[in-house]
C-alpha cells in the first residue's frame, strides 16, 4: 500500500523496506508480542517514520538554508572517493548523473541544517532538570563493583620472547613468595613502571578479559600467580574492592548533562515533526 504526503507519492515498496531495517531491533524489544500485533504494529511505525522524513525533507526543501555549491562540491568528491567507478555511485542513489547527486546531497545538508537549527534552539538544562534527571535514572547510572589493581607486567615482543618474560615474571614472582614488598619487585622486573603499575580502580569491561577473570577473583592483599593474557605475563595484586554503587552527582555532572541536553534536543524534534505532521495531507492508496 502507498502513501500520498503532502502530494508526494511513497511507494509501498519504500514502506517495506522501512518495516525490514526497523525489523531487528523492534523484534527483540517486542518479542512477547503475538506475532499478528507486532507486526502490524512495526508497520505503522514504518509508515510514521517515513512520514516524518518526507515531511522534514519537504519543510527543508522550501524554507532550508542555503547551500554554498563549493560545499556540494566538496561533498561529491567524497563520495566518489569511496566508489571505484561512477556507474556504481549513480546505482546506489538511484539516479543517472553528477547533477542528481549534487540535488540530493543538497537536499541532506538542509535537511541537517534544519535539525542544527531546532537543536541550537534548545535552551541550556536547568540545575533543576539536571537533579531531576539523576534522581529519576539512578539505576542507569550504577557503576559495577570497583577493584583497585596493580601489577607487573613483561610483554612479549619482538624484543622480549616467550621464554625470556616468562622467566622473567617467574623471577619476580618467588621474590613475592618470599615476602618482598610487591611495589619493591613491580620496579625491579615490571616494563610497565608508571604509578608502581597501579592501575587505579577499574571496572568490568574496562581490561583485557583474561586479565579480568583473575584480578575481580582476588581477595583484597592478595597476590596472584603468573598468568597470560595477548599482551605478555602478568602478576597482579588487588588494594582495594568497591561494591556497585551510584556515583554522586558531581562526580558524573558532565555526563548527566550531556543526556538531558539529548534529550531536550531529541524532545525538541518531535515537538517540531509533531506540529508538521498535524499540519500535513496524509492519505493511503
């Protein structure tokens, strides 16, 4: 079925290809959906979305900015860069010349433009809005449990080889054995010297993963056996442990901000296609 907006046909098959490329992620958020409802609900999605495009291109297109042609220009070379021969740019675009290229380059950058515009618009949050925020998505913003770590390190490269490192780290390891200080051998053996290779507190995720399977299975003062990970032989202590917890506010300020700015400015779009869609002729054929 296709769409008339504004006077401008859709073509079914634009419709479906919207329902395909929205498919995967909607299905996997809506999967205990019946089938039957989730998927008529994924077309009129698709439908709203394409609505929304065609209706900010049109507004673009007929109270844009204008566009230096020097830009286009610009813009074209780029894109030809990325093709080996014109005839495959033209068949992605769907169009038979430089000239129809350049018009649809056009059209996109005032498109950008016009959502640049919207999104200048947007005043900057309130410490109010930004408290709000926090409180209101606490659980997003819970950092997982925290180790203190350091360690001594001896890469294999092309200047060490396995047989030298593993020699080296076995050496640093009976010395821990016998009770020398860790921070003592970490500057007699490690390649990795800053900080006494304190590596701070890190979190899941933030490591190698075979370096995290031994460091977050340490107990506080303990001290591991040599172990490797893709880097070279490692020997690592853990300090401290922090359970998962909720950072204060000021300590993620910058970040908070950022996300009620984005969502103000995403709010702010949707107000602006919201009032183009109440003004728009929208009919199925």
């Amino acid at each position: 079925m296709a769409m008339i907006v504004n006077g401008e046909r859709i073509e079914d098959q634009d419709i479906r290809q919207e329902v395909e490329r929205l498919r995967p992620s909607y299905e996997q958020v809506f999967a205990d959906d019946e089938p039957a409802m989730r998927e008529a609900r994924l077309l009129d999605w698709s439908k709203e979305n394409i609505i929304e495009r065609v209706l900010l291109r049109q507004e673009a297109k007929k109270n844009g900015a204008q566009i230096p042609a020097s830009d286009v220009e610009v813009a074209l070379t780029k894109l030809k860069e990325q093709y080996e021969k014109p005839q495959e740019l033209y068949e992605d675009f769907h169009v038979d010349s430089d000239e129809k290229i350049r018009e649809l380059i056009e059209l996109q950058m005032k498109v950008q433009h016009k959502i640049n515009d919207i999104y200048a618009a947007v005043p900057e949050p309130a410490e109010s809005e930004i408290r709000e925020y926090y409180d209101q998505n606490r659980e997003r913003f819970q950092a997982g449990e925290q180790v203190r770590i350091a360690h001594i390190v001896k890469y294999v490269n092309w200047q060490t080889d396995e047989t030298a490192a593993f020699e080296a780290i076995t050496r640093a390891h009976d010395e821990l054995q016998r009770g020398t200080p860790f921070e003592a051998v970490v500057d007699k053996y490690t390649d990795c010297a800053d900080s006494g290779g304190d590596l701070g507190y890190v979190v899941p995720g933030q490591l190698v993963e075979e370096f995290e399977d031994v460091v977050f299975n340490l107990s506080v003062g303990q001290v591991s056996d040599v172990f490797r990970t893709r880097f070279g032989f490692h020997v690592a202590k853990v300090y401290d442990r922090k359970p998962p917890a909720v950072p204060p506010l000021q300590e993620i300020r910058r970040q908070v901000t950022e996300e009620v700015k984005e969502h103000k400015r995403e709010q702010a779009l949707g107000d602006y296609l919201d009032k183009l869609r109440s003004q728009a002729t929208v009919a199925e054929v």
